[in-house]
C-alpha cells in the first residue's frame, strides 16, 4: 500500500518537496498528498491527518537571544493525531529531534537537512549532491523507507538525528566563515595592490578549497547574507554557549561581528541582507 504523503510549510524548502511527490512521484493532491500552510494566500489548506507521512519545512526564525525560535515547529506536533512519519526538514538546533521524539512518543520523528539555494531550491532538490537522514533508536527502522523516497545522491547517509542536525549547522557555518575569510584576503590583497580574482582562481583549483563562496562580494555586497547563514551562524552560537563552550562560542561570535562590521561600512544592516 503506497504510503499518503504530508507537507507543512510551503516555502522555499517545502515548495519542492510537495512539487517532487506531485510531479516526480505522481501522487494526486488530496489522495496521496496532503499540502498545508498557515499563510491563506497559498491555498494549502488540505487535512494533513490524512497523510502517514509528514515533512515539516516550518520557518525557525531567531530568537532574541539567537537561539531558534521552535514554536512553529512545536504548532506542527500539536496538530498531528495518531502515529505518523515526522521528517524535519526544519534547520533546527542539535537535540532537536531527540527531544521532540521524547515528548511525542506516538510518532517516529527524523531528520532529513536540507542544501537549497533560493535561486536554484528545485534544481538541487532533485539532483542533491547528499542525502541525509538522521534519526532516533524509536525511528531508526524507517530511515530507510524515507531514503528510498527522496531524491537519489552521490552520497547517501543513515545516521543519527543529533549527527544529522550538526552536519547542517556545521555546512552554513563553513560557508559564512569561507565568505568571512575570503573578505580578509581581498581586504589585504586590495592594501597591496594585488589582484584578487587571479588569488581566487588560484584558490579554486585545489580541489579541498574549491570555487564556492570564494566571492567577497557574496550574494551583491561585502560579506555574508540571505536567509540560512546569520541565522544559522547565531543558532550555533546559542547551542555553543548552552553547551558551556563559551571559548568555541567567542570565536564564531566574532565571525559574525566582523561580517557585521563589512555590512555597517557599507551602510546595510542585517535585516537588509536576510531573505524573507
């Protein structure tokens, strides 16, 4: 019996994730797919119970102590009725799915992180260069079953939730460093009169360093933006500092300081810079 599959959030993540189960899968709305979105202006209203499935792409915004704010995802579990599939596909702190598991024990909850750029979130939806699921010991027995419906990578893995939920935390924040580090070069190398672009090219072509985020000008000005990487870079942040490593969380604090000082000498400010 095919499995009814369940989405809750139809943004930049969610929005593929529906279009590949409608389109790629073949499954009917309202039959084997189930489409929800508390925005009324999207028209994704359909009983999401009715799925056994459910992927969960809710917004985590900051809090005001940079931690992610989880009471979208928390409004999700409340709503759900009966044993079901949870998949978070939620950027969400590591423990997340661990403690959300604990609290509603009727449900088998996993983590599945998702590499989307806004630009190009359905391109590298259905051709990704990983797939990641990570689970609990009460989910770990259809971690497969979720792999198998998802899109095919060069490189799959099954492993733990907390695992899962660090890999994507520790990706954004490599790459705002990357963007950070890079800012530093072509700060020093403009002083000497150098020529950036032919540092970069050089750069790129170890195949360790390669050519993403080698861009000062990431995303159109100095430093780095958009949705997922402040946001991401403070939640580690917070996780740090809940976990007593104040001297880790020191040095990704100045990464973020430093980004916003390229920001302020370009007269912008975060909120100009973040993605709605």
């Amino acid at each position: 019996m095919q499995q009814k599959i369940g989405v809750i959030g139809i943004g930049m993540v969610g929005a593929p994730v529906a279009r590949y189960f409608e389109e790629i899968r073949g499954l009917k709305r309202k039959e084997g797919l189930f489409l929800f979105d508390t925005d009324p202006k999207k028209n994704f209203s359909d009983d999401i119970n009715q799925a056994d499935i459910v992927f969960v792409s809710v917004p985590t915004p900051p809090a005001s102590d940079g931690s992610s704010d989880l009471s979208a995802l928390e409004s999700v579990f409340k709503k759900l009725v009966e044993n079901k599939i949870v998949v978070i596909k939620s950027t969400v702190p590591p423990g997340t799915t661990e403690n959300f598991q604990k609290k509603y024990r009727m449900h088998k909850i996993l983590f599945n992180p998702e590499f989307l750029d806004a630009k190009f979130n359905w391109e590298q939806f259905i051709k990704p260069n990983r797939q990641i699921i990570g689970s609990t010991a009460e989910s770990e027995d259809v971690s497969g079953l979720i792999l198998s419906l998802l899109p095919d990578a060069p490189f799959k893995s099954e492993i733990g939730a907390t695992e899962a939920e660090l890999v994507k935390y520790a990706s954004n924040v490599h790459y705002a460093r990357k963007v950070n580090l890079v800012n530093v070069i072509a700060s020093l190398a403009e002083k000497l009169g150098a020529n950036y672009a032919d540092i970069r090219q050089a750069m790129a072509a170890d195949y360790r360093i390669g050519n993403s985020h080698l861009d000062p000008n990431f995303g159109g000005y100095r430093g780095f933006g958009g949705h997922c990487l402040p946001k991401d870079t403070l939640a580690l942040i917070a996780s740090l500092e809940a976990a007593g490593l104040r001297e880790e969380a020191d040095l990704i604090k100045k990464d973020y300081d430093y980004n916003g000082k390229l920001l302020k000498e370009q007269g912008l400010t975060w909120e100009d810079i973040r993605i709605k």
